[in-house]
C-alpha cells in the first residue's frame, strides 16, 4: 500500500473504467441522434459493444497470461479484428 507504483495503476485502472463508463451512458444518445440511427438499432450496437467488452475481458486476459513475452503479445493483438469492424452498417 506504501509503493507509489500501486496508486499508478489503479489511478489509470480507475481513468480507464470512467472513460467506459462515459462511453457507455452516453452512447445511446450519440447513435441515435447523430448518427441517425433508430431505437433498435441502437440497442443492437450497444448489446454488441457489452458482447464484445465481455469478448475483450475474458480472452485478453488468457492471452496476457499464455504470451510468454512482450513480443507475442503484441503479435496476438495484430490478429484481433477491430471492434468497430463489427458494428451494424447503416
């Protein structure tokens, strides 16, 4: 609890789920006000964005774990498909 280093990463852990947080509540909003989309529509991207968060949690972290190194972790994120190739296309 004395090493800075600790406080460092749960200030950035902390950074990270506020910008999530953020995204999520006002991302209704957004998709369906400027970018036009419908109601149900809307609710699709947002039910994709939560399957993939969950998708990103459980399989990055057995990634993490399995890689050995720095180098075939940053080679596995090279094979992950973006997340916004899977959102719905107008």
């Amino acid at each position: 609890m004395r090493e800075p280093a600790l406080w460092y990463i749960s200030l950035g852990h902390g950074s990270a789920l506020l910008v999530v947080s953020a995204v999520s509540v006002h991302l209704i909003v957004h998709v369906t006000e400027r970018l036009a989309y419908s109601l149900q529509q809307a609710t699709a991207v947002v039910a994709l964005m939560t399957v993939m968060q969950a998708v990103g949690q459980l399989g990055g972290a057995g990634r993490a774990t399995a890689s050995a190194s720095a180098r075939s972790s940053s080679a596995a994120w090279w094979r992950t498909p973006p997340a916004f190739s899977c959102w719905p296309r107008r």
